[in-house]
C-alpha cells in the first residue's frame, strides 16, 4: 500500500517513508490513549507528527483506519485467543485465561484495550467493524477448533465470557475481578470457559430440595 | 425530597408538582435514549419540558442524578439480579437468566440498558458511581446469598458472566448471542454460571490427552 517513491528526495513535511508512518502511528497511538478515540483528529495527528495531514488519509485512509492501524501494534483480543487454541483441548480455558491475563495485566497494553471499547461504543461504524472482526475471528475460530454440535453456540457462550473479564475487570475495574490476582481469575472462570465448551449436558429435569 | 406547596397554585413555567417531575423524566428519558448522556444537557431538557432549568436541577440535583432517575425506571440489573436471588440454589442461573433476558430482550428495556453502558464507558466518574453501585448491589448479594468459601470470588465470576452477556447480546450485538433465542441462551451460558457459583473444584492436575 505504501509508495515510497514518489516522496524520496524530498524533505521537510512530505517524507512518506516508513519512519514517517511509524512516527505517525507512535503520535496517534499516544494521543488516542490519552483523549480517547472521539476527541482526536487526523489533522492534530498530523500536526503533531510534522506531516501533511493529506499523508496521513493516504498512508491509513481514515481515522478508523489509523485507529486499527494503532490496535494491530498492540496485544488484541483475536491475536492472542489463535495463539492459545493449538494445544491439549482439557486445558484450553486455562491457556487462553493465561495468554489474555499475560498481555492485559500490563498497563501498557490494558490502555489500548480500555480506549478500544471505549471507541466501539462510542461509534456505531467502529462497532459494527469490531464486532465483525470478533465474530469471524473469535467465535468462528472457536468454534472451528471445538467443532461438535451446536460448536458456535458453546464458542459464543465462551466468548461472552471473555468479553465479560475483560469488560470487569479492565473497563469497569469491578471488584473482586479487578484485584484478583491472575491464578485467582483462571481459578474461578476457568471453569465456567469449560462449562461452555462442553455445551449444555442433556441434564433430566432439575430435582427440587 | 420534592416540595410541593412552595410551586402550589401558580401557573407556567415552573409548576414544580410531581406532574412537572413525571414530565421532566419523560423528556429526559426520551432524550438520552435518542442522543447518548454526554449530548444531552440538562438546559435543553428543561427548555423541551417546558420549565425552568432551575427546577430541574432542584428535583434531580445533576445531570447524573436526573440520568440515575430514568434508568431508575427501567429495569435496572441490581433490581432484576435481587428478584431472582430467592428460590431453589440448583436453578439459581437459570432464574437470573430468565429475569434478565424477560426484561432485556424488549427493545424498550435494551435501549436504556445500551445507553447506560455506553454512558458508563464515556464517564469515568459515571462508571465509578455504576461500578460502586454493582459491587454493592449485585456481587455482594450474591455473595451474601450463595456462601461458603470465597464467595466474594464465586460472585465476581458470576456477575463477570452476566456483564459479558449484556455486552455481547444487547451492546455489540455480537453473534450468534445476539439471535439466539432466550431458551438458547439459557441453556448455552446457565451451565456456566453454574460452574462459576460452584467455584473451582480441587482438581488434580489435568490428565493430557
């Protein structure tokens, strides 16, 4: 997508190399965090990073495009649950908790997550996109991985639990979830990740005490 | 709170009796479904109720008093989670799910609840007042309610379940949660619900495959 060449040579404003889209995106990635995704402007991040504002529409093609540009730099949700799902299937609620617990734990990347949902609901498009993405490459990827009936049923149900950790315990900071340490999470919600894998059992009627 | 004899007897703008109250949040409610809670100030609501700005700030206080008293008059998570507490342990999740998706699944019901989230998200001090208020009112109940070892952390993960369907069905509208049926979603998240109130099992460690 980049044309390095029509701006080799030249100087000052215009660059249009990597470093000038790397520098863009450290600008962008920064005042994002800081003033949330609605406040801020291409033509600020722009300004700040001494480019033409035209470079960066042409670099990213939009603020929702700088915007996802910023996210793929930091740890997201899709990229860490495929990198959890190869691996002993009885033990896959605990190596998904431990990957996104890892990445999230740390501030640095728990701010990009927080200013993601923040964004998404906040701005109906970026949701949609958003919500696309989680289901093609989350809830789908899931149920592949587990196949079996009803498999993107019990891998949306698995799925609305991690949204629900990351909504507590990063977004809302709700106590317990927000104190509890890493072991304490996996302990207490890894068993309900399985209960939703395994899918409903074909339970008889419940018995009354 | 409300006093109605000084406003008594005289006519206009600023009648200050529970009518003019019921009006003011028949406004309010309206407004903050159509335009979000950051839009929406408490000057225009006055203005479209007719009243003084002054009177509205007298019967609600802020912005945020006037914004907790419509939602007051939805159904409201704390007061739906408090309904379904009492009853038989074992059906304990399907009863909440019941309670919830009942009122929830009607669109008049799903839109306050979007707006709250959404409201929560933009608001940290909002979202401070929200997480307070659900730490109290939802995670300490069922805390209360269940018992036993580590409830607190049995809790948490139960209300982390809930707060993931809610975002999942009714925010980003996520698929499949947010076309599966009510009977579907109960019977694909109850189990692990179920699991998260259980608490985890002593397990030995995990046999591979």
């Amino acid at each position: 997508m980049m044309n390095k060449v029509h701006a080799r040579g030249r100087r000052g404003r215009r660059p249009g190399r990597p470093e000038t889209r790397a520098q863009v995106l450290d600008v962008a990635r920064r005042r994002f965090l800081a003033e949330g995704y609605q406040v801020v402007t291409m033509r600020s991040i722009a300004a700040e990073a001494g480019v033409d504002a035209a470079l960066v529409s042409y670099f990213f093609g939009s603020k929702r495009g700088l915007f996802g540009a910023v996210l793929a730099l930091t740890a997201n949700p899709p990229e860490l649950l495929r990198a959890a799902l190869p691996g002993d299937p009885a033990s896959l609620p605990e190596r998904v908790l431990g990957a996104l617990l890892g990445a999230w734990d740390d501030p640095r990347q728990s701010g990009p997550l927080r200013v993601l949902v923040t964004a998404a609901v906040q701005d109906p498009e970026l949701a949609r996109l958003l919500t696309d993405a989680f289901e093609h490459e989350m809830v789908d990827r899931v149920a592949d991985h587990i196949g079996g009936p009803h498999a993107r049923y019990r891998a949306g149900a698995f799925v609305a639990q991690l949204a629900g950790l990351v909504f507590t315990r990063y977004v809302l900071r709700l106590e317990p979830l927000a104190s509890m340490t890493a072991d304490e999470i996996t302990r207490h919600l890894a068993p309900g990740l399985r209960a939703a894998l395994h899918g409903p059992r074909p339970v008889p009627q419940l018995v009354r005490a």
